[in-house]
C-alpha cells in the first residue's frame, strides 16, 4: 500500500465514528430530503429499479442509504473499513439491500461499463491521483451514463491567503451564533497535514475538473458552482460560506 494511502486509511478509521454521527444527523435533518430531491432531478429519467448506482467514497453510507430507500441498486465503496462498518450500522434494516466494497476509488475491480450513475461526495480533494480516479469512473459507467461529484477547495486557505481570511471569517461567524464549528471539531491539525500533499489543495477547481473530465472523453462537462442553499442546513451554509460546495455533472 502507498504510505499516503496508508496515511488516509489511518486518519478516515480514527474519524469513521465522528464522521458516522455527522452523517446521522444528516439522515434524521432536512439535508436527507434535499440531497435526495437534487441528486433524482440528475439522474436518469427511469424508475429507480432500473437504474444501477456506484456511490464511490461512501464514508458512513449517506448517499448509499438515501438511495437504497428509494429504491435504486446501490453498490457502495469505500478505502476504510472502519467506515463501512458505520455504513453498514446506518443503514439498518437497508444493509442487505446495498452492495458494499472495501476498494480504492483510484483502482476501482469492476467491468467497464456497469453502472448507469457514479455519485461521490467530498472524496477527490484527499485522492494522490484525482485524475486516475476520474478515468477509472468514467470507465465503469454505461455510455450516457452520469457522473455526479460533489466537492469544494477545502483546504485553499493553506496556501491562499485571502482564502485564510475568509476561511477564519467563517469560523467567526460560527462561534458567535453559538454553532458547532464542522472543521475545528476534528483532528484539524493532522488533517491539514494530508491536506498540504494532496495535488487538489492548491490547484482551483471546478475548473480543473471540467478540463480533466473533457480530456478523458466526457461527452458533456456541466458544472454547478454553489449548490449550499439547495442542500445545506443552516448550520452547514455558515461554516463553509467561504468554501461553496460544487456539483461536477458528466455524461459519457
């Protein structure tokens, strides 16, 4: 195993307990719906029987089991097993119905040409080989099969210094309207250091993203810049106000 997957591994399997009570709250709050409500508006226009999901990164399951409930064949993977033991436990009476899978997202063991939709969320900022990753995704899903990835330039403080304004901004405004801080309630500090290896940290995305996802064949690249208000809670749109989060939709 690579010593920076090793170093991930170690991190994600000290957070997978912490991370799991993020994304309980998640399932019992208003984002369940929301999430929900966007990701079918994107998908394919077929009963959710006939459509095959990957969820790549899967961490606690939340994409897995918002899924599974309505009805659609999910496959769910995850580097961690740690975190898929969390996602089986959240997925209760669901786990059986949902297909998991210890793999990394970067060397995916599956056919070409499987799945109708790939759905991530918050994984490819924290990959050594983002664009590996993009080409595995591509490969296993159906052509005109969709491609949907969420993430943001989490860490763009570290080596931006207007972003370290805001970034600290942010942090104000959560402590003074008394909300749980969702970046400094975790092992910040050892996650800065992976940060500041990670190839996506420094580079500006989604840009990056739609160049990467054309050259390797994409179809079609659409990109949604800010999606905050479509599917955060009150208490997510203040602590990453200065970090919006992106939706990257390709088809092939």
């Amino acid at each position: 195993m690579p010593e920076q997957l090793k170093e991930l591994e170690k991190y994600w399997s000290g957070r997978a307990e912490g991370y799991s009570a993020v994304n309980q709250e998640e399932l019992a709050g208003e984002q369940h719906q929301k999430w929900l409500h966007y990701l079918q508006n994107r998908f394919p226009d077929k009963a959710p029987e006939q459509v095959s999901v990957l969820d790549i990164g899967t961490g606690p399951g939340f994409f897995a089991i918002i899924l599974a409930e309505a009805g659609y064949h999910v496959t769910a993977v995850d580097y961690t097993a740690a975190m898929l033991k969390q996602a089986r436990r959240n997925a209760g009476v669901l786990s059986d119905s949902i297909t998991w899978k210890i793999m990394d997202a970067q060397n995916l063991d599956f056919e070409d040409n499987t799945f109708d939709v790939i759905v991530s969320r918050n994984l490819t900022w924290n990959l050594d080989e983002p664009e590996k990753a993009y080409a595995q995704w591509l490969r296993v899903l159906k052509p005109g099969g969709t491609l949907l990835n969420f993430d943001a330039n989490w860490y763009g403080y570290l080596f931006d210094e207007e972003k370290r304004l805001l970034y600290e901004t942010d942090r104000a405004n959560v402590a003074s309207l008394n909300l749980e801080d969702q970046y400094t309630c975790t092992d910040i500090t050892a996650m800065e250091a992976l940060a500041k290896n990670m190839p996506l940290s420094r580079i500006s995305r989604p840009d990056w993203d739609r160049a990467v996802l054309t050259k390797l064949g994409a179809s079609s690249v659409y990109i949604e810049e800010d999606i905050g208000d479509q599917v955060y809670s009150f208490m997510e749109r203040i602590n990453y106000a200065a970090t919006p989060l992106f939706c990257v939709q390709a088809f092939k």
